[in-house]
C-alpha cells in the first residue's frame, strides 16, 4: 500500500471542502450566468434555460429563446436593427458558437450546434471608393429546421435553409440549402448521406 505524500496529507481537507461546497457554488454561478443573459435580452428568457457559463450578448439583444435552452460558455449572440435571432425549444447551443443576426436567424426546436460554430446571415459589402469595413453588409435570412446536427467549427453562411433531420459534418462551409434528412460535410459542403428517416 504506497504511504501517503506530504502533499496528498495536506490536500485532504481542502478537496473535501471542494467538492462539499463545488454544487452549491456551480448552482449559483448558473443563477448569475442566467440572470445576466435575461438582463441582457429584449425579450423573456424562460426559466427552463440552463446556462453553463457567460453568454456575451451584442447589438439590441432581440433573441427569442424557447423551453428547455442548454447554453454553455462564451457564446457570441449579435443582433441589428429588428432582426432577431430564434431559438427552438431544446436546441443545444455548444461552446463558443457565435450567431449573427442582420436580416434574421430561426433554430427550429431540439437542434444542436458545435462548438465553435459560426451562423451569421450576413457578408460585408464591398463598394467603389469605400472601405470594407464602411460599406456595410448584405444579409439574407437562415433557416435551420428541427433536429438539425451541425458539427463543430461548422460556418453557415447567409440565405441558407436547413431542412429537419439534416447533419452537418464537422468543418464544413455550408453556402447552399441542405435538404430534410441529408449529411453534408467538406468546403464547400456537399452532400454525402441522404435517409428516409427524416423528422416530418
């Protein structure tokens, strides 16, 4: 039986003491995380949201959010002017994704996103005489459906429809609509597996 190390024998207490007070804690950064986020938006958070950790909201906050949310960390939530971002009920939204919204963004309910995603309807402009970062964007809407996986460090691009049921490879540069029930993957995305199963 190997002798405890000086170190091990002065740890005990303090990991002890961790992991007694390590729910409580973790229940009330949760409760700070949420309220911050329901502070941050223009319309109701429901009370069902479950936030993992802060959210860094942007822009007029116009995000509409369903039942049963699963938000983790260091999300990017931008909106302009009256687009508004939605979000379906039990959509799962990883680490890090950003969504941008300029014209409109809709998540349909139970879909799930990556870490690391990028979903924004919007592209810079380029017009003679003005610098790009002056000359505005141009957007067009993006659609997600319901059922939805979009794999990590996935870019969607704007004016995309994604149809239910529908799974997006890891990496992948989606800059077309994607069919109900079809597997994309690679840059640009293109599809690799199509099933009957798809969620009517």
């Amino acid at each position: 039986m190997p002798i405890p190390r000086a170190k091990d024998i002065l740890a005990a207490p303090f990991t002890l003491a961790y992991r007694i007070s390590a729910t409580p804690r973790e229940f009330f950064r949760r409760l700070r995380c949420f309220a911050r986020l329901r502070a941050a938006l223009a319309f109701p958070l429901p009370s069902s949201t479950v936030v993992l950790g802060p959210i860094h909201v942007f822009g007029t906050g116009r995000v509409r959010c369903g039942e049963n949310l699963l938000l983790y960390p260091d999300l990017h939530l931008e909106t302009h002017s009256e687009a508004e971002i939605e979000l379906g009920s039990g959509v799962v939204v990883s680490r890090g994704v950003h969504l941008v919204a300029f014209t409109g963004l809709r998540i349909g309910n139970g879909t799930m996103i990556g870490e690391y995603s990028s979903i924004r309807d919007a592209n810079h402009a380029r017009l003679p005489g003005i610098s790009m970062r002056d000359a505005g964007n141009i957007g067009r809407p993006i659609v997600i459906g319901s059922e939805v996986w979009i794999g990590r460090g996935t870019a969607i691009l704007a004016g995309v429809t994604i149809g239910d049921g529908a799974t997006i490879g890891a990496n992948a540069v989606v800059t077309r609509d994607v069919p109900p029930g079809v597997t994309v993957a690679g840059v640009p995305a293109r599809p690799i597996i199509s099933r009957s199963n798809a969620p009517s």
